[in-house]
C-alpha cells in the first residue's frame, strides 16, 4: 500500500465517498482552507473529490494508498476501507524498468489487481 494513487484510481476506488470533506481533513497536506475553497469553487460532489484528490496528489509527493486507508478509517468510513483493501494493489515495474531481484515473473504487468 506504499505506491502512489492516481486521480482515476481514487475516483473509480472511492466513488461511494459521499462525506468527501470530513475524508479530506485527515488527508496529509490537506488544510481545512482547501476543502473550504473546493467546496466554494465546485458545485457537484464528483468535481469535488476530482480537486481534493488531485490537489492532495500535488502537496503530498509522499501521498500513498496508506494515507487513503488512514483518512477512511478515521472518517468512519468502514465499508470503504475494506473495498480498498479487498483490491489488493500490488506496485510493480512498469515497461522499461527494473525488477527487484526475487520479484515473480507474474508481477512484470504493468499494474496486479488482487481479487
């Protein structure tokens, strides 16, 4: 759970998120401030968390899918932090790089999704 999200991922992963804002107070790098200005600027819900997530990705380069399972738990949002965790997203090498030594030939695609 150490790799870094992408926007679609949180989105497709956290589409069910309706207290968006509660979530984001406990995202590192997130200030009370920012929700308020997304809150201000974006009218709907999805564009909401479309901000936060991509604004969350920019001020916290060490952002990672164990800061999203921290944030759900403290929001009490259970359900979602176990369909987060049931993906099981496993990092590995993408085209072009290299593999740790001991890594199995099946971890070689670009991305695993665990069921």
């Amino acid at each position: 759970m150490d790799r870094k999200p992408e926007v679609s991922e949180l989105l497709e992963w956290l589409d069910e998120l309706t207290r968006w804002k509660k979530f984001g107070t406990f995202l590192p790098g997130i200030r009370p401030h920012d929700l308020d200005i997304i809150e201000d600027e974006e009218n709907r819900a999805d564009n909401r968390k479309i901000a936060l997530f991509g604004k969350w990705l920019r001020v916290c380069p060490e952002a990672n899918w164990g800061h999203v399972i921290k944030a759900l738990e403290k929001a009490k949002e259970g359900d979602l932090v176990e369909k987060v965790k049931k993906l099981g997203i496993l990092p590995v090498a993408k085209a072009g790089e290299e593999m740790v030594d001991g890594q199995e030939e099946a971890d070689k695609e670009e991305m695993v999704n665990v069921n």
